[in-house]
C-alpha cells in the first residue's frame, strides 16, 4: 500500500498509509506532488472567477476510505456540521461503512428526514419549539430522527411543544471530561452534566416512565481526544504533555463509558452507543461497548489535523481568493479574509496559504504574504486550507467538487445542485462538477 503525499509537510512520516488516489502522477518524478496538485486545481478552475470553494472528490473519497479502515469495522455516522453540503453527504453516505447522520440542527434533521435520511441522531438538545410540534405529529420524522436529552427539563420542552401522538426517540449525553486533582481541574468541553453512571441511570429511569418518549441510544463525544493535536510542530513539550493527557483521557472514559452502558442498558435496551471523532476514531471503536463513531472533519481533513500523529488524509476542501494588490516584494493583498475555524478566536484558527511553497500570513492585515511568483501576480488566486470545514460552505457560494486528471482542450461541465440548511440563516450550495 502506498503512503499517501503529505502536502504541507510539517511531519516526515505518513503514520496511517493512505492509498494514493493519483498513482504513477504525484510523486512519480514528472512533478513533485505540490506542483502536481497546484497544476491541476489550476487547471481545472482557471476559468472561474475568485472566490470559489474546491472539493477534491479523490481526496475526499481516500479520506472516507481512511475512516472505515481506521472504524474497524464498526459504522460511522457522520456529522454533518462538518459537511454542510446534501451531494456530499450523499457521496459518503452511499459507501460501504457509513451509516446515518448526526444533524447539527433539529430544523435541519427534520429536513434531512424529509429528504430521505433514514437514521439522523440530533447532536445537541434542542429549543424548538415548532420543530419539536413537527415531529410528534409526522410519523416518518419521528421514526428517523433521535433527539439528545442530557436534563428532564428538556423532555418539559418537547411535551409543551407537542402537536401529535408521536413517540419521540431519545439518545442521553455522558460528559467525557478527565477530572484530576480529586475533581477541581477539568479537562475537556463543558458538555453535558450526566458524568456517573449513576446519573445517566436515574434520567434513564425518569424517560422509562415518562410517556411519549423512549431511549434508544447514548452518546459521548471526547473532544478533548478527537479534536486537539497531539504532534504541534515546533512545540515538542506540549505535543508531549497532550499525548500523556490522552492517554489518561481513554482509559478513565473506556472505564467509566462502559459502568454508564451497562447502568442504562439495566433500564432500556439500547439500539447504539455512538462516541469519538475524526481524531479518535480508531481508539473510541476499539471500546468493545461503542456500536458506532461519528466523524466528519475527517473527510475534508483541514489543518487541524496536521497535528495528529496517529492518522494523516489528503486535504480536499480547498478555497481561493483572488490577487488583488501587490504592496511590496513577496507581498499580496486578496480580496477578503478567509474563512476561520469555529471555536476559541486564535491564530490556530486562521486559514493557512496551500500549494504555495514558504507562503505565510501577516501578523498584520490578515490574509496574504506569499513567495509563489503565480500568487505575486495582479489577478492570481492563491489557494488556501481552511482550519475548520464549517464556515465556507455557509458562504452561500457553489462547492466546485474536482474529480479526474485533466482531459486538455475540455470545458469543466456543471454537476447536480445541493443544499442543506445552515446553522444559523438556511444557506443554499450548490456542488458543481469540474474535471481536471
């Protein structure tokens, strides 16, 4: 099996070998594999105006492939926060090893049961009340759709709001944080207040007794395993001191998910135990407790993960924007920002310049200082990896998905529509297929 190019080459190793969606082209000699890629985004989007936002659908695929290699052989449910695009989801969703949703919105799972989705898990409790008056009163959403409940004031809202007889699916949330120093240092998000089992039990018991509701299924996301990188380039002691806290971080929550598992399963029958994310993958489906892993970065593989040792994918959501000024030697402006990551504000969370050699960004004005003689040029279209995967697709503009090596002297022809509801105002995406 070949390992896959590493790009932005900040490690020297491929630690999860990737097969190489471009054999006997990148890295075959003819060009080296950034020039390579570099060539055949141009070429594939020269006619197109800035800004525009690229999919890889090689890269993409190879990614989804990593995935269930590294789920072994448990489902993965993907999150679709991180792929805000309906074509997308549908890509993934037809391949072997993948297997329902997780909405970010309950708007937006009832839209994706309307479309067809069989299996959607709702990732956070929700307040909605209208949403909540549609699913007890449609009997297809309320089969396909799952709620997350971590408090019973939440199943108050639901009964306030209902419109129908529906029984309404339920999935608990255990919080995954590691506590130390006898609980008063925390690491981990602030998610969810069930953290004993004992906990969970006696929410289990309440929902068993409660009317209109059953419970399905239990839920924990360890963010602070899935999401933070444990090989940051240049920083060797905090790259130490993350894999020691992981470490600690998945043997406590095994143990503890497991006593939760077995104190619900004591009250209801569950259908899934979902937990992990793009980072985790492989340790959360090893717990022989999980039925199943979420994930979703993991398909468009941003810069945050260049950080993880125990996985490496090939970038696939790319966006440019367009040369606009030229204010100095080796210096560019474009024309806006970016798109940043969701999270805590910080330099982490900026977009980084792709394909273009030593180029970095001013501390000062953003976007926009390059060594590439294409990207110094008025009118050229330095590429960029965003951090995060959410926020261009909520731009409102059309996804390029770029698949293939380029036949010469053939125009790029336009794909299918798509769109899927934004986190916060409805967005429409549209992915056009282009061929390079």
């Amino acid at each position: 099996m070949a390992c896959a190019p590493l790009y932005d080459a900040r490690r020297g190793v491929c630690h999860s070998p990737v097969p190489d969606p471009y054999p006997g082209q990148s890295g075959s000699g003819k060009l080296p594999a950034m020039s390579f890629e570099r060539a055949r985004y141009d070429r594939a989007t020269g006619h197109l105006d800035a800004p525009l936002a690229v999919v890889d659908l090689r890269a993409f695929d190879a990614n989804a492939d990593d995935l269930v290699r590294r789920a072994h052989g448990k489902p993965v449910r993907i999150a679709t926060k991180s792929v805000r695009c309906r074509a997308l989801l549908e890509r993934v969703l037809a391949r072997d090893g993948f297997a329902g949703v997780m909405a970010h919105t309950l708007a937006e799972a009832l839209w994706l049961a309307r479309s067809g989705v069989e299996d959607v898990l709702l990732a956070y409790p929700s307040a909605d009340r209208s949403a909540f008056a549609e699913l007890t009163s449609d009997a297809k959403l309320a089969r396909a759709v799952t709620v997350m409940v971590d408090d019973p004031a939440q199943l108050a809202v639901v009964d306030a709001a209902r419109a129908g007889r529906e029984e309404v699916r339920v999935c608990l949330e255990l919080d995954t944080s590691l506590r130390l120093l006898g609980g008063r240092a925390r690491i981990g998000a602030l998610r969810s207040p069930l953290r004993t089992p004992e906990r969970l039990a006696e929410l289990a018991r309440l929902i068993d007794r409660r009317p209109g509701f059953r419970l399905v299924g239990l839920m924990a996301y360890e963010a602070h395993v899935a999401g933070v990188g444990d090989a940051v380039a240049g920083r060797p002691l905090r790259s130490a001191a993350v894999r020691l806290m992981q470490a600690a971080a998945r043997r406590e929550l095994a143990a503890r998910r497991a006593e939760a598992v077995r104190a619900v399963r004591a009250v209801a029958e569950l259908e899934f135990v979902n937990g992990g994310g793009t980072g985790s993958v492989q340790h959360t489906a090893a717990e022989p407790t999980v039925t199943e892993v979420a994930a979703g970065s993991g398909l468009f593989v941003p810069r945050l993960f260049d950080d993880f040792r125990s996985f490496t994918g090939r970038p696939a959501a790319l966006f440019a924007l367009p040369v606009v000024r030229r204010p100095g030697l080796g210096v560019v402006t474009v024309l806006g920002g970016g798109y940043p990551a969701s999270g805590v504000p910080g330099r982490d969370r900026l977009p980084v310049p792709y394909l273009l050699g030593r180029a970095a960004v001013r501390a000062a004005g953003g976007r926009g200082r390059g060594a590439d003689a294409a990207a110094r040029a008025r009118g050229g279209r330095p590429p960029h990896r965003r951090q995060g995967v959410v926020p261009a697709c909520e731009g409102g503009r059309d996804v390029r998905a770029l698949r293939g090596a380029a036949p010469r002297g053939r125009r790029p022809g336009d794909g299918d529509g798509a769109h899927l509801p934004g986190r916060g105002p409805h967005i429409s995406v549209k992915v056009r297929e282009l061929r390079a």
